[in-house]
C-alpha cells in the first residue's frame, strides 16, 4: 500500500543519501603530499565534504577560489577524485533501509546535488543507484544550483509528483533553503557534514533526525 504522508522523497548526495566524503578527502590528501605537505586530519575535512573542491581546498590549502592558485589546484583535485570516485564511499548506514522501504510502497525517489553531472552520474552508477532513482538532478542540470529551488522543482516534475507533496533530505543549510523555496517539506540530516557555521537544529527544516532510519517514523 502505498505512503499517503508523501509521495515522493529526495535527497541531497554528498553527506545525506552516500558518506562520499572519505574519497573526497582521499584526492585531497593526495594533492597536500604532491606539494610536500603532510596530509590533512580527515576530521577536518570531513565537515567542508558538501562543499566539493572550494570547501576541501579551503580546508587543506587554505585557499579560496579568488586565489591565484586556485583554479590549477581545483583542477587537480576533480582529476584525482574522477579517477576514484566510488573506492570507499557507502550509503550512510540504514538508509538502503529506507530506499527500500519506499520503493516497497510504490513511492518514487530521487537525488538533487550540487555536484556536477560530470562526477554525479558515474558516482550514482557505481553504487548501484541510477536504475533505482525516479530523479538525478545534478549541479549543471538547471540554470540555478541550490539554494535555488530550481533543481528541486524539476526533480519533482522528473518524478511526475506535485512539490507540495515531497520530501527533501540533506545536510547543509542550503538544501533546507532549496526546499523551503520548492514548496517541499524538509528534513535536516544531522548525521551529515553540516558544514561549520550554524547547526542544523537552527536551519529551519520540518524534521530534525540523527539518523537515516529515523526517516522510517517520518514516512508513515
């Protein structure tokens, strides 16, 4: 029988649906060794994984994108993190749990990241999602990236459901602002990166959870 509380579920990729972060920070410590540096605490990246090469260089290097250096350390990075984008990375504990569940009762679900197509769509087919995924909407798939609702709302229309009756999961205050502005009911995953300015109790969402499997209590 189908869900009736919604009737579809997204979520946000890096640090909400896959812990993606200890390849992240493995191509980023590959680059600190390359430039005679001893490698970072993986602690410290770890909270700046959502925020791709500009969190994970800023956290390394100390640079930021208006830095000269910037763009050739940028570009390094993305090469050595394509060339092993799925060598440790894991859906979060419990949440294959959920996916499951939803799919059990005939409610789609999908993927709306910030991460470009170019590493979104190998990295969704290595762990086996993209078959299963009524949506994957990626950083480059609209005009406009989170915190723009705009790649929420073509998730949604991807996915043939109205907005007013979606679910958005993630771990950055953006995704909260993304699916506010949708129109979705929203879910902070505290369990994820969360960056490292305001704590997710203070982003505004609908739910709070800890846990992926509490998402299993929201769904009924």
């Amino acid at each position: 029988m189908k869900m009736t509380k919604f009737d579809a579920v997204f979520f946000d990729l890096d640090g909400t649906l896959a812990d993606t972060a200890p390849d992240l920070a493995a191509a980023a410590n590959r680059l600190v060794v390359e430039h005679g540096m001893a490698p970072v605490a993986y602690d410290k990246l770890r909270p700046v994984a959502s925020h791709g090469a500009r969190g994970l260089i800023g956290a390394a290097f100390g640079k930021r994108p208006e830095d000269p250096e910037f763009p050739a350390l940028r570009d390094t990075f993305l090469n050595y993190y394509e060339a092993d984008i799925a060598v440790h990375t894991r859906l979060f504990e419990g949440m294959e749990g959920v996916l499951a569940k939803l799919e059990a009762s005939g409610v789609p679900w999908g993927i709306v990241t910030n991460k470009i197509a170019r590493f979104t769509v190998p990295l969704v087919e290595a762990i086996g999602l993209m078959p299963r995924a009524s949506a994957v909407v990626s950083g480059d798939t609209t005009p406009h990236a989170k915190p723009h609702p705009a790649p929420l709302l073509r998730a949604a229309e991807l996915s043939g459901v109205a907005p007013a009756r979606c679910l958005y999961v993630g771990d950055d205050l953006r995704d909260i602002q993304a699916g506010k502005a949708a129109g979705m009911a929203t879910v902070s995953a505290a369990y994820g990166y969360c960056g490292d300015a305001e704590p997710p109790d203070t982003w505004g969402a609908d739910y709070l959870i800890h846990h992926p499997a509490e998402l299993l209590a929201l769904l009924d």
